[in-house]
C-alpha cells in the first residue's frame, strides 16, 4: 500500500496530518512525493506518524511512495488527493453545485456563489490550504488563478 493510498482511504489530507501529527506540512509533502523516503526520517517523525495513522512504525516503514509523479514539482500528476479530508460544507456544496450544473437550474449562479463560498470559509478557517482551494475552485469553477467570482 502506498501513503498516498493510506491517506485517501482515512480521508486525510497532508495539511491535516500535518495539523493532528504536529509534523510540518513541507516534511509531509516531501515523504509524500517520494524525496524524502521514510526511512530517512527521524525516530520523532515516525513516532508522530505511526500514532497519527494508526500504524506500528514497521506498517509505516512498509508503505511505498506513489512512483508517478512530476519530477519538476515533486508533486504527484493526479490531484485527487486535494479533495480528500473536505468539511461536510465543501462536499455538500460540491454535490449540489454538481447536481444543478446537470439538472440546469436556473439558480446555478446561486449554487456556484454557496461553493465559492464554502471553499474560501473553510481556507480561512485553515481547514484545507490554499494549494487545495485553487484547486477546487478550478476545478468546479473554472476560476484558474482568478481571486474572486466575477468574470471581467
């Protein structure tokens, strides 16, 4: 099993492991592109995340790196894992939002305002990271490098 894996099927996202481990998120972003292998890492790090994942440090030492990857960002290609660990708001949104874009409601300008929304309520509150609000709102929002809704 991959980390990456691991932390999709818990539902966690690098920045909340980072927030419940007490591990730094750059530390975590590294381990998690493969830069950083964990069996480099010290006793404290292993310890913090064997606790935090639930795993002794043996299953932790055991887990592979995700090999595809962009070499150039140390980031994995597939995004996916940005949506893992989203409040109930954000995926209540996502889901409606999502379910007026098929259905073509009339209130979609309403339904899109309730998802902007709720990405940038939960940004603020430092419940996702920036990094995973771009993200969602260009993926769901066509608003790729875009600071706010309006179309100029």
């Amino acid at each position: 099993m991959t980390i990456q894996k691991l932390l999709h099927d818990m539902q966690m996202s690098r920045y909340r492991l980072s927030k419940i481990s007490g591990i730094p998120w750059a530390t975590l972003a590294d381990i998690y592109s493969g830069k950083t292998h964990l069996h480099r890492c010290g006793a404290g790090t292993l310890s913090k995340l064997s606790k935090t994942l639930g795993l002794s440090i043996e299953e932790l030492l055991a887990l592979e790196t995700e090999p595809e990857k962009n070499t150039a960002a140390g980031q994995p290609n597939i995004k996916t894992y940005l949506e893992t660990g989203l409040s109930e708001s954000v995926q209540k949104a996502i889901k409606d939002y999502l379910q007026g874009e098929k259905a073509q409601v009339l209130y979609l300008d309403c339904l899109w305002n309730e998802l902007y929304g709720a990405i940038n309520a939960d940004l603020w509150a430092g419940l996702i990271t920036e990094e995973q609000a771009s993200y969602l709102r260009a993926k769901y929002l066509g608003t790729e490098g875009k600071e706010d809704g309006s179309d100029d």
